[in-house]
C-alpha cells in the first residue's frame, strides 16, 4: 500500500469495487463521444478510520476532469457518505480526490455505453495517524490550460461539437484555436483526437506531435500517440512513444495495458508480462482483458498453471464474453497439469 508522507495523516487507495465502466476498443481514443447520452456516475465513499489516531478527516472534495483538464463537475463529500455526478458523457475522465486542496489520489474513468445508465464505482480509503508535519500540494492536471476568453469559447463549441459528433466542425474550431495561440497543446491534442475519428492519421500524428513539442509529458498526447501507432502496426514506435507515456504518468491503466500490447506484438513477453499486470493493478476490471492477453502468453509458452490462472481471474470478471466456453474447455482440461 502506498503512504503519503506529504499529509498530515497518509490515506491509502485499497479498494475500487463495483466498477460497471465499459472497456474501450484496442485501438479507440477515448473521446467525447453522444452515444448513450448522458450517465450518472455514483458510488460509495467510504474511510476505513480503525487505525487512526488524533483528528480525523472531515470532507474530502472530488473532482472529475476531462482529459484535457476541463473541470465537469465537483463536490464535497463526508467520510462514509456517497457521491455524484450527473449528466456525465462517455468519454474518459480522472476523478480526482483531495483534502485540504492537495490532491490524494486519482482514479481512471472510462465511459462507453450505449445507452443513458448509472455506473457505480465505489471508492474505499484507509485513515491512519501518521506525521505531523504538513507540506501543502497542490492538484496536478497535466492538460490544464489558461486560455484567452475568445479561445475558451472556441474550445468550448469546439467540445459541444464533438459530443455531437459533428466532428468536421469541431476540427474547424480547433484549428481557429491553435492558430491563434499555437502553444495551447490541450487544443493540439483534442484536435489530433478528433482527426483520428475522422480516421486522418497524418493530421492526427501532426496534431499530437504539435502537442508534445509545447509539453513533451503530456499524457493525452502521449497515449493517444501511441494508440495511434499501435492502430497502424508500427510498434516499435508506440513502444518508444508508449513508454514515455508511463512515465509521465507511472498510474495510467491504458499506458501500461497499450505499452504490454505493444511488446506482445514484437513477441517480448518477458517485457509485456509487468505492465499488462500493472495495467491489471491499477483498473482490476477495467483491464480485465489484461488476463486474456497473460494467460494466451503463457498458454502459449507451455505455462498451463498460469495460463489457467489468468484464464479464471478474466472470467471472474467478464463471464458473458463471447468465447467463455472455449476459456472454460481449457481451464477444464488443463486446471491441476
């Protein structure tokens, strides 16, 4: 479990249960899109106190950003209490939680349903009494940017646009952004995002590059780079773009799932096992397709154990998916050799 030595009490991250999100396409970037219309996303929100000591922590304020740092929606929300957020569109999100304005921890969201539901993702933290001392922090929001009130307007139909899909308009608002303020490397990556809807990989690759060279650590450029490389089968290059990307961010699921994909597609496995694993550790359900792409590696090297235990943890969490039998047939057959 991780401490955080920079509160006054360290809360640690255990569990995020109940986490009903839909799980992107391979080579899809998560983006605004209308369909399934708006969702509610709620959970509860609960601190484990058993092991605190002095004060405890009142309220705790969660924040749901958009990739490129827009703010969507915040509230405050009690110890043991339950959050939400309404009218939230697919698309991916980080919902950030923070106490005494320094951010604690963040969490990846992924919508993709077709249809308006609820999404309950649960979230359960760990109090303990630690040091005294208190060193304030501030929220990291890599995408965030301070726009002129003309481009934030732009930016803002440029958004609406994408919700509607009316994705020619969105690129021509985009680009009235970056043309007027070249350096605004969010509206950079929204538009090599929305070029890669429109299936444009040349624009798209410029788009993220342009991005990257006002903020070569940006992790919506990054990841959606490599995605993008990873979709035109040039490897090497989303392994090279992919692992800057986790490095940006060490917590981002999808760097690390697309990262081990990458490896498994140049047949390093050795190198794809840590990170499809580490994808696993930070969205349990989210990458559960992690275990499909462990346990056909180690089918394949003759590792019937493994293969069979990866087999079990996918199933556990995705029991309809279409060859459920035949993963079935291999655990019978091979469970115990």
């Amino acid at each position: 479990m991780r401490r955080y030595s920079l509160f006054p009490m360290a809360i640690v991250l255990l569990v995020s249960a109940l986490f009903s999100l839909a799980v992107a396409q391979a080579t899809r970037v998560p983006v605004m899109t209308p369909g399934g219309g708006s969702h509610k996303l709620f959970g509860d929100f609960k601190v484990d106190e058993s092991k605190a000591q002095g004060s405890k922590p009142g309220l705790f304020q969660l924040v749901l950003y958009t990739l490129t740092g827009q703010v969507v929606a915040r509230q405050s929300v009690s110890s043991n209490g339950r959050y939400y957020f309404s009218d939230v569109a697919n698309g991916e999100y980080h919902l950030v939680i923070e106490m005494g304005g320094t951010e604690i921890e963040r969490l990846q969201v992924v919508i993709n349903e077709r249809y308006s539901t609820d999404i309950r993702k649960d979230i359960a933290l760990e109090w303990r009494g630690g040091s005294t001392s208190f060193k304030p922090g501030s929220i990291s929001v890599a995408g965030l940017y301070d726009r002129k009130p003309a481009n934030q307007n732009l930016f803002d139909k440029a958004q609406e646009a994408v919700k509607k899909s009316d994705h020619k308009q969105a690129v021509s608002l985009l680009n009235q952004v970056v043309s007027a303020d070249p350096k605004d490397f969010p509206a950079w990556a929204e538009l090599g995002t929305v070029y890669f809807k429109l299936e444009k990989m040349s624009d798209a690759e410029k788009a993220f590059r342009s991005a990257l060279n006002e903020k070569p650590a940006f992790i919506m450029a990054l990841l959606n780079l490599g995605k993008l490389q990873f979709s035109q089968k040039n490897f090497d290059a989303a392994i090279e773009t992919l692992t800057k990307a986790v490095e940006s961010d060490p917590r981002s699921a999808d760097a690390h799932f697309f990262l081990g994909e990458s490896y498994l597609q140049v047949k390093k496995g050795s190198k794809a096992v840590g990170h499809l694993n580490e994808a696993i550790k930070l969205d349990p359900l989210g990458k559960a397709e992690a275990h499909l792409r462990l346990g056909t590696l180690y089918r394949a090297a003759g590792m019937k154990d493994k293969a069979v235990a990866e087999f079990e943890q996918f199933l556990s969490k995705r029991p309809d998916h279409p060859e459920k039998e035949k993963i079935r047939q291999y655990i019978s057959e091979n469970k115990g050799k």
